[in-house]
C-alpha cells in the first residue's frame, strides 16, 4: 500500500502500555519487551484529514510464542470469483499441511499426543480448542470494557491472545455501540459487535483449513461451541464483578443486562461503577443508601459530557440530501450511504435537542431514580448469597475481595495514554513509566501521584520542557472519571 513500513513514537507508546496492562489484568495477550525511539522521522497524517506532520521512528519488541494469525492459513484462498485476487500460496496444500502440523504440535501438545493416528480428530480437537479460547478472550475484553478496533483475521492469534494493538480503547462511560477506532465509519468493530465478529473470524479460518479438517466438522463446532464458551465465561467474570460468590442463579444474567442497561441510561462509568458496587452495604439505612447514590452519580455523565457524545456528525445539508436521495432513489443511496447511519445521526439530533432543555437538577434526579430501581433488585440478590451461608460477616469479607480483584482500578484509558504521548514527544518519558507501574497493579489504589525518577542522564531541560506541557492538562488521579477533553480524543 505503498507504506514505509515504519512504527512512531505514540502508536508504539499505546501498544507498549496497553499489551502490558492486558497482562497484569490476566488477559492473554503478547507482551512488550522494550520501546526504543529515535531521531529519525516519518511524515504522518493522523486524522486522514489532509493535516501531516512529522513524527519520530519507534520499534517496539513484543513477545509471544508464536505471531501465527487466522489470517497466515489464508495465504492458500483460491481465486475470488469478483474480486480475481488470490492467496500467494494458493494450491500450496504441502505448505498448508506443515503449518497446521507445527501449530498443532508446537502450542496444543496435548492434542497432538491424544489424537497423533487421526489428522482430522487431531485437526477437529485443535479448532474445538481455538474456537473456546478465543470466545473466553473476547468474553474477558468485554467484562473491562476493551475495544480492539481492527479485528480482521490477521488480528486474531492462533494460540487465543490479544494481538496487534492498533486503534484500540477502554470505554469511560458506557455505550454498548462505542466505537473506538475513528476510521471505523460502519462500527464493523464496535464494542458489542466483537463477540459476533470474532465468531465470524473463527469461520473464517474454518474455510482456510479445509481439506485438512472438512467444513461440515469445523461449522458444528463452532456451532456448537463459540456462543455457550462465551456466555458462559463471560457470566462467570460477571458474578464475580459483582460479588455472586455463592450461588449461580439463572437471574444472574438478567441483573447483569439491567446493570448494563441503567449504566447505558446513566452515561455510567464502565470501570469506577463496578468498582464502587464492592462498597455497597445490603444493610445500608436511607440516608447511607443516599450518600452510596450520590458517589455513583458523580460517575454518570454530565449534561456537557452528553451534549459532546450526542453532537451531530453530520452537515445538516449532507443529512438533508441523503434523506431526499433515500426517498428518491433508493438503489444509488445503498450504493453510498447505509441506512442505519442515518438513523443513528436522526437519534442523535433528537437526543442533543432533548438535552438542550435539560438542566442538571432534572438529570440528577433521573439518575438517582435509575440507580435506585437496580440497587433494590442487587440488595434482593445479595440477601439470598446471605442467606445461603453460615457466616455473613467471613462471605461479606470473600464478596469484597473477590470484586476487588475483578473490577480494576487503573485502565489504560486514551487520555491517560495521551498524557504519556505527549511527555515523550517532549523527551520526558517519566509518565509513561509512571503509568506503566500504575498498570501494573491495577487492582489496587496508588498512593498519591507519583513521579517515576528517570535515569540521571535521561533528566534536565528536556523533562522541564514535557512538565510544562502536561501542566495544561487536567491532572486528575487516573482512576477518576476522565476530564471533559478526553471525549474529544480521537485514535485512528
């Protein structure tokens, strides 16, 4: 595509932090190794949008046991009947072979050593075991809220782990349709489309591996496998956000969509919700119920924080035009516009309308009412954990510790990534390893905002320089809910 080939510095800072916060989450992931930069730079237009500017060439080393993809059994795709393009191995079977027999035999052993008389059981237990793997990986990103951005098939790691860190993202406040990747226009890699795309990757790499495993078997598999590996890890991560240690109730998975629901009506902070859910006392009187509702308002979005996410995105002349071309000719409108576009821009004009005439008062209380309807049913559930077990005050200790370890603290969040950015473009690279420590314990609250020192030759004029410039920005503690600025943050 007529590239340079070349990393930069703020793309290599994002997936060295963020590959290392997946670890110490305890999502499979490759890891990073180190960051090196240097003088050398390449021009890069960030926003597509006809703005270059230059920036400095980083490598970044990542590990993993192998960097096979879906898409590297992809080289062998025969002609496509439309489009003429193939795979540069194609009709290469003898190749296909090796690889799947390496794969096989290097990373799923235990497969290997249980079926080493029959390829096709051998082959079949292998895509049972990707297919699970893979539906739990997407099952963990979903219960932190983690947006990968691009998961075409070249993006998805033939041993399950999270790979190629490109326009990724946390979700602050929660949407279900968030897209974090700003060249997304279709929200093809949407947060809730990531279970069902994954699935559709998965099929996918079924297709590459035929003859060796025969579509009828790896179809049923993944039939069979995907969707109940995946409701069912992801409603075990579920109650142990909430603390459900005891039991496993089929109304388990209603309560989780109804928080999910209030925390969509909410604008709710996706992580400093469910951390603030452990302090949450079955007992609590109305006026401590009071005060429990107030912090958890104070992580709903503001009346300005939705004016920004609700803003129209489209030129009311553009949107004008389209709507007549839909009813005038609505075959060359399927050509360059969807449907369903258009009618996300008309509910978000009718949601900014709204808010104009919504003060803060009113938005308060409307929360407060939300909160409070899910809390009672949340009591009602945790009353019967109680009522399960001998000793309430040992379940309350376990039900607080089981929801610290699950609901993070510290998110690699893109404003807190951009701060590090904009540090190291300055030569103070001290907040990105300031970061990193945060990341690496992210279950746990810091003490205070500290400085990583830097090395000694690494100090002087250039960090004074980067000092001056994060003092523009907002220096909140970085598990608070993010600054107005950072909904304005895009990645590409």
């Amino acid at each position: 595509r007529q590239a340079d080939g070349r990393k930069v510095l703020r793309s290599s800072i994002r997936e060295f932090l963020c590959s290392e916060a997946m670890f110490h989450l305890g999502i499979p992931t490759t890891r990073a190794g180190t960051c090196v930069t240097s003088d050398s730079k390449v021009v890069r237009d960030i926003f597509y949008d006809g703005n270059p500017k230059s920036e400095r060439c980083t490598v970044v080393l990542r590990i993993a046991s192998t960097f096979i993809r879906f898409g590297s059994f992809e080289i062998f795709k025969p002609i496509d009947e439309y489009t003429g393009r193939k795979g540069p191995s194609v009709n290469r079977n003898d190749i296909r072979i090796q690889m799947l027999d390496y794969v096989i035999s290097t990373f799923y052993s235990e497969i290997q050593e249980a079926y080493s008389d029959n390829s096709i059981q051998r082959n079949a237990a292998f895509f049972k075991e990707i297919t699970k793997r893979t539906a739990r990986l997407v099952a963990e990103w979903q219960c932190v809220g983690f947006c990968h951005g691009v998961l075409n098939t070249d993006n998805m790691s033939i041993v399950g782990l999270t790979i190629d860190y490109g326009p990724f993202g946390f979700m602050d406040r929660y949407d279900p349709e968030h897209i974090c990747n700003g060249s997304d226009n279709t929200g093809r890699y949407a947060y809730n489309k990531q279970p069902e795309i994954c699935k559709w990757n998965l099929g996918k790499l079924a297709e590459a591996l035929v003859p060796e495993l025969p579509l009828e078997i790896s179809e049923l598999i993944l039939e069979e496998e995907y969707d109940a590996e995946f409701e069912k890890h992801y409603l075990q991560k579920m109650r142990k956000k909430l603390g459900l240690i005891q039991l496993e109730l089929e109304e388990d998975s209603k309560l989780v969509s109804e928080l999910l629901e209030t925390m969509h009506l909410t604008g709710g902070d996706f992580t400093n919700i469910f951390c603030l859910l452990s302090s949450f006392s079955v007992d609590s009187d109305p006026s401590e119920l009071e005060d429990f509702l107030e912090k958890l308002t104070s992580q709903c979005a503001s009346v300005e924080e939705l004016k920004v996410a609700f803003k129209p995105q489209m030129d009311p002349r553009q949107l004008s035009m389209m709507l007549m071309l839909a009813q005038s000719n609505p075959q060359l409108f399927a050509l360059i516009g969807t449907k369903a576009n258009i009618n996300k821009e008309l509910e978000r004009i009718e949601q900014f309308s709204k808010l104009q005439q919504l003060t803060a008062a009113d938005l308060l209380s409307r929360n407060k009412r939300h909160w409070k309807e899910w809390l009672e049913k949340y009591r009602v559930r945790l009353q019967k954990e109680i009522e399960s077990v001998s000793d309430a005050d040992a379940w309350n200790t376990e039900h607080v510790k089981v929801m610290n370890s699950n609901n993070p603290k510290y998110i690699l969040r893109n404003y807190i990534a951009q701060n590090a950015i904009e540090a190291a473009e300055n030569g103070d690279f001290s907040e990105v390893r300031n970061v990193l420590k945060l990341l690496e314990n992210p279950f746990q609250e810091a003490e205070g905002f500290r400085e990583v020192k830097e090395d000694e030759e690494e100090e002087g004029a250039t960090a004074t320089a980067a000092a001056c410039a994060q003092e523009t920005r907002s220096r909140l503690p970085y598990c608070s809910k993010p600054p107005l600025w950072a909904s304005e943050l895009c990645v590409t």
